[in-house]
C-alpha cells in the first residue's frame, strides 16, 4: 500500500511540473516567419576598401558579410551593384558572379557572405586613380548602401628581354616585368624620373653595358614586386634585383626605390667608381647590396629591413654618407647577419677600405658591424660623426673613430619603412658640415644645412604639422 500510494503521489506531482515546463519552452519559442524588413541586417563594414591594382589585372577578393540578427528569416528584394554592368567590381552572391540578385535569403541567426574583386580597367592617365561603386541592399521604399573603393593604376607590359638598342623609359605608365632584362654590353637602359617597373617572380634586370637611374627627390623612379597591395609592398623576395655584371659600366644611379626583391643590387668588379644617390632599398630577402671588387658610395641612401645584410662587402671601397641602414626581425622573418658584413676573398691582397660618416647604423644586433679577426688584408676602417649599433668596446679599440654615439637613433617606423627622425632623436644637428656639403639635400628635397649643422641619417628631421 505504501509503495502504490507513493508512486501516486509522484504522478501527482509531474504532471503539473511537465505541463509548467512544456508552457515555458512553448513561450520561448521563436517565430520564424519571412520578412523584407532589412533594417535590422547588420553588416561586417561600412566600407569595403582595396589597395590599388593595375588596370586590368583583378585584385585580390574581399569579402563583405550580412549578418541577420534578429527573429525571422529576411528575403533581401533587391542586392545589386550601383553601377551595373559597368561597374569596375565584381560580386559573387551564392558562388555566382552577378551584377544583381533577388530573393535572397538570410535565415535568422545565419549569415550571407558576398566576395567582391576590383578589376578596374579605362583609366589611360598618369596617376593612381580612385574607383568607386556600392552594393544597394533594398526593399520597397527603403534602401541600404555599403561603399567599394579602391584605385587602379595605368599600366603596360614591358615585352622585351634582352635589348638590342639603347632603351629609354620616360615615365608612365607603369610597366609590368615579366622576365628578365638582359642589358648587352655596349648598350644602355635609362630609366627617367617617375618610371616605374614592376617585375614578376623570378624577373630582375642584367647589365652588362651602363644602366642609368635618372630620378629625382620629388619623382624617384619605382622597380618593385609586381603586387601592388600594401601587404606586398614589405614582402621581401618577389623578384630578382639589379646585378651590374663584371666590367660593366659605366653606371650613374640616382634617387630610386628598390623593394622587396631577392637581393636588391649587385655591383662586381665595375669598371668605373659607381656612386648611388638618394636610393631606397628595403624588405629584401637577402641583402640590400653587394659589393665586390669595386669602389661604391653611397649617398643620402636608406636602406631598411633587409633580412640578410644591408651592405655585404668583399674586397670593395665603400663610401657612406648621410645614410640610414637599419633592420630588425619581423615574423615571420628573422634576421641572419649585421647590417654591414666584411667577407674576406681568397688569395686577394689588394687593400680596401670602409667609411662612415653622418650616417645610422641600428639594429636588433648587439654589433651591427663585426669585423673578422681573420681578414687580410685588414680594411682600413673609419667612422665619424655618427649612430651605430656596436659594443663599447669596439669604440675603445678605434680611438680614431669621432663623435661616434651609441645610443637609439629613435626612427619613426623604420620596420614599415618609415626612417624619419623622431623629435628627441639624438642624430638631429650631430652631423658634421663638411659632408653635408656632399649630400647637401635629402630624399625629400629638404637642405641639409638650413639649421646649422645637419641631422646624422639620410633624411632632415621634420617636425609633424
């Protein structure tokens, strides 16, 4: 009796609990009907951006997300591009490309992703021009926009490999590098103020007649990877470099950009004296320069974030002045060797030497400039009036080493290319006037001595407006 009594009073006192429960959950349940109202969509941004692309050529895919918070499914009446068929983007909506699509639904708590490409094409002028373009998200009455930018850039593919004249490049638009050029000896490859190269992966320049850079401070001439997007702009290894052949020349190099190439130039038993000015050569894989067996000065140069060395020297007579060599390790890429390395050449004795002055040499390294105690002949080494990275003892060791400071040069963002100096730099007014009179303007086009004496470093500190 007790038992059978018990089993009723536990009946009795679920089903009361089971029928409050089945209550709740049916109180709780959402209402998953279809609704056009999208104003309660929300969407991954405002504005999708990319970098500039070549005209032409399609730009990597971005991709746009609408999210649907809210209660019930929403079928979207409308998703479309401005523009049209004319646009200068192009939409994947499901997996297929369209301009325009209708009736597409978001179920509640889901989400739709949109992948969207630039490939802008027209644009015949000079400069980097700006294209635009919305996706309309719409229903009766109302209307939803999100902005597409980006920039296309003028360009032509440079057809030639090996040259058989002289060839002049004046400027714009862009060319595209496809593979290598190979410049003859006795022949002479010019590239004027604003010429821009870009050059595909395995692609570089071979000279064994003159190669001439003829830039200037406000119009430096571009060879670069062939990606425009920034991310590339600081991806070392995307193409090959200059290699200035034994016995070529004569050379002139002035104000340039070399970036994210293998190793950015070589120079080997030139036969003329070569002098670069104004150069930035950055994010290479392996070395910014090469020297060997020749005389090189470098002038008002930079030359950042090089992950082998910034300035390899063998057996070579190196000159640098006002320049800024600096570099540290950037995942995923780590540093292998100082800014400057001295390698020593079998069974040669001739004497070469390496000067610095009015220059930066900082790094990650405790000692950017190691000289082997087995070098021979030993390089006659002078530095002067500058900021190195080395031991103090080191210092100690060259008493004839002058006003030689080391402490941080306190770069704005040299790993992002950026070398000027920061107000509190100790380089500003250290340099010594006689060579600033060698380099008397800086990449900018600032004057070096308009204060007196000139900041250590190729660029004159300026203050932000």
């Amino acid at each position: 009796m007790n038992s059978s009594y018990s089993h009723r009073y536990l009946y009795a006192w679920l089903a009361p609990l089971a029928l409050a429960l089945l209550a709740t959950l049916a109180g709780c349940e959402r209402t998953d009907s279809l609704t056009d109202n999208i104003q309660g969509l929300r969407f991954s941004t405002d504005t999708v951006r990319f970098d500039s692309v070549f005209a032409g050529a399609v730009s990597s895919t971005r991709l746009l997300r609408i999210y649907n918070k809210g209660r019930n499914t929403v079928r979207i009446p409308e998703l479309r591009l401005l523009h049209g068929a004319a646009s200068q983007f192009a939409m994947l909506v499901d997996g297929q490309s369209t301009t325009a699509a209708h009736g597409v639904e978001i179920e509640q708590g889901d989400s739709l992703t949109l992948a969207i490409r630039l490939k802008p094409s027209g644009i015949t002028v000079d400069t980097i021009r700006v294209v635009s373009d919305s996706i309309a998200i719409a229903t009766q009455g109302f209307s939803r926009y999100v902005a597409l930018l980006g920039k296309g850039l003028a360009s032509a593919p440079l057809s030639v490999d090996t040259l058989r004249a002289d060839l002049t490049i004046t400027g714009p638009p862009a060319l595209r590098v496809q593979k290598r050029i190979v410049v003859p000896k006795g022949v002479t490859l010019t590239l004027r103020a604003g010429a821009s190269l870009y050059f595909a992966q395995g692609a570089g320049i071979d000279v064994y007649g003159s190669l001439a850079i003829e830039g200037t401070p406000l119009s430096p001439v571009v060879l670069a990877g062939g990606r425009l997007e920034t991310y590339y702009r600081r991806q070392p290894g995307q193409w090959q470099g200059i290699n200035l052949k034994p016995e070529s020349g004569p050379h002139t190099l002035s104000y340039f950009q070399l970036r994210s190439a293998v190793t950015a130039l070589r120079a080997d038993s030139l036969t003329a004296p070569l002098t670069v000015r104004g150069a930035t050569i950055a994010f290479t894989s392996r070395d910014g320069v090469v020297a060997n067996k020749t005389h090189l000065s470098l002038y008002g140069c930079i030359l950042l974030q090089n992950y082998g060395c910034a300035l390899r020297v063998r057996v070579a007579n190196i000159r640098l002045v006002h320049c800024t060599l600096y570099a540290s390790s950037q995942a995923p890429q780590t540093r292998r060797e100082p800014l400057i390395a001295i390698e020593p050449v079998k069974d040669y004795s001739t004497p070469y030497s390496l000067f610095v002055a009015n220059s930066i040499l900082w790094g990650d390294r405790a000692n950017e400039l190691p000289i082997p105690q087995e070098l021979t002949p030993k390089p006659a080494i002078t530095c002067t009036h500058s900021i190195m990275r080395i031991p103090q003892s080191m210092l100690s060791a060259n008493p004839t080493w002058l006003h030689v400071l080391l402490s941080n040069p306190k770069l704005t963002a040299p790993e992002k290319g950026n070398a000027q100096l920061e107000k509190n730099s100790p380089a500003i007014g250290q340099g010594l006037v006689e060579y600033g009179n060698e380099d008397p303007t800086d990449l900018q086009n600032q004057p070096r001595l308009q204060h007196g004496n000139p900041d250590i470093g190729a660029l004159v500190f300026t203050p932000k407006s």
